[in-house]
C-alpha cells in the first residue's frame, strides 16, 4: 500500500471487490424480475347491487371475491362465489364509466354453471383499460338464471388495490 501523492490517502482495494460487485447486482437484477413476473395485485369483493325491485330482490343473493393480477399489460384474474338463488351463466369484465359505476362489457370470463363455484379468465387490455384498472374502474359482473332483468346481473366487484 502506498499513500496517493496527492491526498495522501491510502486507498485499500480488496481482492474479491469485482466479485462482490458483481453478486450484487446479480442479485438486485433477480429481484427486480421476481418483482415483474409477480405482477400488480388488485382484489374485488364480489356482492350485490341494489338495483332490483320487487321481486327481482329475492334472486339476487350470493358473494365472493376475486384476485387479478397485471404483468405487462396481460390481467390474469382467478375468483369463487357461493350463494347464487340460481346457477351463474355468465361472467364478464366490465369497464366502468367512473371508479365504482357500472360500464360496458370488454371481456368473457370461464365461469362455474352452478349457484357456487369458480371464475377464471385472462385478458389482454389495451393502455386505456390498464389506466382504467389502475384507477378502479375494472369490475367482474356475475350472472345467474335468476338474476336481475333483462340481463340476469346477480353479483358485482370493482377491482382496487
């Protein structure tokens, strides 16, 4: 070790710095991949909305919950409901005018034909929609043979993080 002439600092470099270094990043390029491929996680708590009348407030029964996860711009979304006064027929991902109202339909998802079961889909959104679910207006819209008129609407969930 000899002092630098113009601090006169000594400066100690370890043997094994580069590969130390070299770990490190190693390590935080695997992290930052893991942290990609898990994705961003949103949840919706599948319910009701009172919005029948009358007769229809006895069909439209039942609850659930839903995970969707977005890696990219692919939402993966996997779900169970029970309850249903009637088998589901349906189910669908529905894009909302504002965060908590009710929109059009952008995607069909796989779900149990049965009054409880499962619900299961993946969708490739455009940037518009992936804002759209960033801002909480993503929701799924179960329905049932009994469900809420013309359409048979029974259960609703807005996906939020």
């Amino acid at each position: 070790m000899t002092p630098d002439p113009i601090t006169n600092e000594v400066h100690v470099r370890p043997r094994y710095a580069g590969i130390a270094f070299a770990i490190i990043l190693a390590t935080i390029v695997a992290a930052a991949s893991v942290a990609a491929q898990g994705g961003e996680k949103y949840t919706a708590r599948l319910g009701w909305v009172p919005v029948a009348g009358g007769p229809d407030r006895a069909n439209v029964t039942g609850k659930g919950t839903a995970t969707a996860v977005l890696s990219g711009r692919k939402l993966t979304i996997t779900g169970s409901f029970e309850g249903l006064a009637a088998p589901a027929t349906v189910a669908h991902l529905h894009r909302g005018v504002a965060k908590g109202a009710r929109g059009n339909a952008i995607a069909d998802l796989t779900i149990t034909k049965a009054t409880s079961g499962m619900i299961s889909g993946s969708v490739d959104l455009t940037m518009e929609q992936v804002e759209s679910l960033k801002q909480g207006k993503l929701y799924v819209q179960v329905h049932s043979e009994k469900g809420v008129a013309p359409d048979g609407s029974n259960l609703w969930g807005w996906f939020l993080r």
